[in-house]
C-alpha cells in the first residue's frame, strides 16, 4: 500500500497529527480500492453473500444439516473483516518501503489505516446483513446493545495481529504465504459454517484455544437468538490483550530496522 498523493515525500507529513495521518491513509486506501469500479464498496459484499448462499444451498439443502444463510452469514461478515485485514496488514511495511526510507511519519499509522479501511467496509456491509436479518424473521433485541462490546474486541485483536504480521513480514517475507495458508486452517476451526456445540468433545480443544470462535459465537448469539454473549468472551478479551501487547512490542521491537529489512 502506498500513501495518498497528500502524503508523497515532495509534500511530507510535518504539521499533520497521527489522527489525521490515520483519517487520510484509510481514506486513500478505500479510494484506490474500487477506483474506476462501477459498484465500489457493494463489491465488499459479494464474496460474503455468494459464498452464504451457496453453503447453505450445499450444507442446508443438499447434506440437509438445516444449517440456513442467516445463519453461515452472521458469521461470514465478520470473518471476512477479520480475514482481509490480517492479509492486507501482512505486506502493509514491505509494499510502502521507498516511504519508510524517505519520509519521516508514524510507521504505526500504516497497519492502523489498513484494519481501518476495512472495518469501515465492513461497518457499510451491516445494514445488508441487518436487512438479510429482518427479512428472515430476526427481530431487534436489546441483546443488540452487546454488538459493540463484541466489535471491539474483533478489532483490537485484528489491529494487534496487524502489527505483529506487518512488522515480522518485513524481515521473514514467507509470513505473507504462512498467514494466507493459516487463515484458510482458522476459517474451519471456527464455527462459522458449524455450531460450536456440534464440535465433538475430542475436538472442543480446537474452539477453546482460538479466540476467534467465542467471538464468532457471540455475533450470532446476539443477530439470531437475541441472548447475551457468554462468559466464553472473556477468553477473547484475555487473547486480545495479549495479541494487542505482543502486536505493539514487536513492532516497537523491529521498526528501526524496517529501512535495512526492505
């Protein structure tokens, strides 16, 4: 990823505050990302869409497991967040490393900037998931009022892998294939074509040492049940922190060397 025009050496970053840097670099990046498309952002939407549909076609209709796309969509869209942040953060330092040489600016803003411009899209994407919702009979809850408390969390922790994958990838370059390959592995560890309950005892160590699974419990616990999340989100929180403390140390740790790694 490449700064904004705003941002080019020729221009600096001197007199802009790390808020502004933030606002402009994910500005850009949603900018360049549909630029010249027809649909823009709506695009964000398809993968999400065709991929629910077509599971619950092939898992609900076909293997006749009930499983419906309310269902597999509740924990889509938050896995695509989640899943294209860490991706796009992992080359975030290695692809802006004429920038890093020339310009002086707050390296912490690209990684930031990137888990940004995709919670943003991620946050466009809500009503159509809130309108699939309604359509299919899931009422508002005040259960609701917990999908803040369960976003937080997802972002926090998205952000503190943004910062350890971006800052290692600088210096071991096949992290950027590692990471692709490991969030294929973490998709089906998930519940989110699955419920967590239907997970064999001999295979629940799976869903409790990743901390994406209560997450992915929780959106769909508020959307289609309308109940609280469970006590299983503390986990989450513990993993965020930790991801969170690692992510920033690491980078803190590397980011003198990011000139002489690229």
């Amino acid at each position: 990823m490449a700064l904004a025009p705003g941002l080019a050496p020729a221009r600096g970053t001197r007199g802009r505050s790390t808020a502004e840097l933030v606002a402009a670099l994910t500005s850009r990046d949603l900018h360049l990302r549909y630029q010249g498309s027809i649909f823009g952002w709506a695009w964000s939407l398809v993968r999400p869409l065709a991929l629910g549909l077509i599971l619950s076609f092939a898992l609900g209709k076909v293997l006749g497991t009930g499983i419906t796309a309310e269902f597999l969509l509740a924990g889509l869209f938050p896995w695509f967040w989640f899943q294209s942040s860490v991706q796009a953060a992992a080359g975030t330092f290695v692809g802006n490393g004429g920038l890093l040489k020339k310009v002086r600016f707050p390296r912490a803003v690209l990684p930031i900037s990137v888990v940004l411009g995709n919670t943003l899209q991620f946050l466009f994407s809500v009503p159509v998931l809130m309108g699939v919702l309604l359509l299919n009979g899931h009422e508002p809850s005040v259960a609701w009022l917990a999908l803040p408390l369960v976003f937080a969390v997802q972002l926090l922790l998205t952000i503190g892998l943004a910062f350890f994958v971006a800052s290692v990838t600088v210096f071991f370059r096949d992290l950027e294939h590692i990471v692709d390959v490991l969030l294929s592995l973490v998709f089906y560890a998930t519940p989110i074509i699955y419920a967590a309950d239907r997970v064999p005892d001999s295979y629940h160590w799976v869903t409790v040492v990743n901390p994406l699974a209560p997450l992915a419990e929780g959106w769909r616990d508020i959307l289609l049940d309308g109940e609280w999340p469970t006590a299983d989100l503390v986990y989450s929180v513990a993993i965020t922190v930790a991801a969170l403390v690692v992510g920033w140390f690491t980078f803190r740790r590397l980011e003198d060397s990011f000139a002489d790694g690229i």
